[in-house]
C-alpha cells in the first residue's frame, strides 16, 4: 500500500492479485485519516 496527496486529497493506492486499486477519502474533513473510524468515519 503506498499513501499519496491528489489535489489536496489523501488517496491510498493498494495491489491485489495484479489489479492496482486507489481509494480516496472523500471525507469534507480531508486530513481524516484513511481508516474506518477515523475523523468522520466516511472513508471509502
């Protein structure tokens, strides 16, 4: 897993079974953290 910041956005890119997948926290409170239950608990 390898954190990145897109445009002010904290974004999580992630490798299973060859595909690459990002998941982007699109939490008003953009420094949440990128876990459930973190500041707003709206990480997707």
């Amino acid at each position: 897993m390898m954190p990145f910041i897109v445009n002010g956005w904290p974004v999580l890119l992630c490798k299973d079974e060859g595909q690459v997948h990002a998941l982007i926290n699109r939490c008003s409170h953009a420094a949440a953290q990128l876990a459930p239950g973190g500041a707003c608990g709206a990480a997707r």
